[in-house]
C-alpha cells in the first residue's frame, strides 16, 4: 500500500525560480492522479521522474490561469507519445469548452479519449471512487467558483489469522464478517471478538487539498480529521488586508483551520513570490499550529510516514 503526495508546483500566480505554480502528482494505492496543472508541470513531471502516461485523472480546481495553463499542453505531449489509454478530467464546466477550443483550432486529432466531468461548486460531493479510495471535491471561497478536493482511502478488509481462525474452529462463512470488522458467534454460543482473530490494521488515510481560498470555517467539515491538509498561505499574517481583498488566506488563516479540523500534519503552499525565504511563514504557522511544514517544489509527502 502507498500514499504519496509529490508536490509539483507550491508558489502563486507568478512562476519564480524556486517555485512554479500550483500542481500536484498523487499515488494512492498505485492510482495516479494530477491535482491542478499550472504553466510548467509536464516539465515538472519530468524533473521529479515521474511517468505521466500513468495518470488516470486530472482535478482542476478553479480556472484562474495559475492552476491550470499548462493543461491543453500535457494533453497534448499525452498525444504526442501515442497515449492510448483514455484520461478523465474533473474540472469547472467551462474547462471542457476551452480544452476542445484549444485543441480543435490547432487541428489537433487525440490519439486517446478525454472523459469529462464538470465540478459542482454548492457542497461536498463525491465525484470517484474505486475499490480502494474515493474522491471528494468542496466549494471554498474565492473569487471565483474553486474546489478543494478529498482523497480518501477506503476502509480495507482485515487481514484474518489462520492459526487463530483454526483454534476457535471458526466457519468458512463467518470470516466476512470478521474482516469488516464484526464480532461472531461461535458454534458454543461464545462470542468471538474480532480482534482476537484478525491482525491489527493501520487506519485509512486521507489527503486535503485547499487550493486558492479565504479563510472559511466550512472547510472544517470538508476536511475534518484528514490525515494530511495541504491549505493555500498566500500571504504571511502581516498581509492580510492584501489577502482579504484577493480571497486568499494567510499563514495564520491556514494554521487555524488545521487546528480546528484536528488533521494530522499541515503543508501549506501557493506562496506570494514577494517571499524569498519561507522562516516567517514556519514561524507563524507552528505558533498556531505545531506540526505545520512549508511545502517546496519537489517535496513528496509520504502519508504513511506522517
Ligand atoms: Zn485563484
């Protein structure tokens, strides 16, 4: 089992040498997926080593241009390669007439089909899910219509112990009920708990993306316990007249929903490029919140090593 987050891209609108815009790559249990694809990330992707015929799907979360320029080029590298595998894209419903625009007026004929899927801005919704996770997007709040989004494990099966199973003489059909979690009776009216039986298991895990928004106490029960939040900080404290009137948050905005969400660790990105050094925002952040990082272009989150 894996749960890795490779941050692509952790600065704001304006591309600087140390940071690109925003851009995600995650491998959740060996899905791949794309959250956001500013200007750069096909070459982010190489840098980092990452294979991106792999991805399955890509998550736009708003379209102001810093999340999501460098789309029609990854599709179309996508198709350079021979890509035949079709890709999904969940994105704002405009996304899909800009896509086609694009692609269309360069003449360019996909090797591959695009699967679109059009966000809903008004609550939490699921909008995937397989045998192992699930995603969820959330509105938040910003200048215009952006989602967050929730990856989310599933609850796996637990893992039965043989020897166990056969010194209690337990039933064939009973072990169902075991891996989900539920205590049997055994064939001598004992009640047989299922721990005694089953291997201890780590809990699903979870990841919180907070692209671009202010500072909104509805995102507590978007992200609620997630195991990883990684939460936009535009701006240090000291800037929050500059963040109230862009809709972005600051350090301190960030670090207090983290607290308030009771997450496990919190990455903060889509820094200002005005910073050239991340000290104060870590500052500000662990007053707040102590177990918060700063994110950096090529930093990978492992989440079961948080
Ligand atoms: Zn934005």
């Amino acid at each position: 089992m894996n749960f890795i987050v490779t941050i692509l891209g952790s600065g704001a609108a304006l591309p600087t040498q140390i940071r690109m815009p925003s851009s995600q790559y995650i491998n959740c249990n060996n899905r791949h997926f794309l959250i956001d694809c500013a200007e750069g990330t096909q070459v982010q992707l190489r840098k980092y080593k990452i294979h991106f015929q792999k991805i399955s799907r890509i998550f736009i979360s708003h379209l102001h241009g810093d999340h999501y320029f460098g789309l029609v080029g990854l599709l179309s590298s996508l198709n350079l390669l021979g890509r035949e595998k079709e890709i999904h894209i969940h994105g704002p419903e405009e996304l899909e007439e800009i896509l086609m625009t694009q692609l269309h007026l360069g003449g360019s004929k996909l090797s591959y089909t695009i699967h679109f899927h059009a966000l809903y801005f008004k609550e939490k919704e699921k909008i995937f899910e397989d045998d192992v996770l699930e995603v969820y997007s959330f509105p938040l709040k910003h200048k215009i219509p952006t989602c967050g989004f929730l990856i989310q494990e599933k609850t796996k099966l637990l893992k039965l112990d043989p020897i166990q199973l056969k010194k209690k003489n337990i039933r064939l059909e009973q072990y169902k009920d075991l891996q989900n979690g539920k205590d049997i009776e055994l064939e001598n009216g004992d009640i047989c708990r299922y721990q005694e039986v089953t291997k201890p298991q780590i809990a699903p895990m979870s990841y919180a993306y907070c692209s671009d928004t202010k500072k909104d106490l509805k995102i507590v029960d978007f992200v609620k316990g997630s195991t990883v939040l990684y939460h936009e900080a535009t701006f240090l404290k000291k800037e929050k007249s500059l963040a109230k009137a862009t809709m972005h948050s600051t350090t301190q905005d960030a670090a207090e929903i983290a607290l308030l969400s009771d997450v496990k660790c919190l990455y903060v990105g889509h820094l200002s490029s005005r910073y050239t050094s991340d000290e104060e925002h870590l500052k500000e952040l662990q007053g707040v919140f102590e177990n918060s990082r700063v994110a950096y272009d090529g930093l990978v989150i492992d989440l079961f090593k948080e």
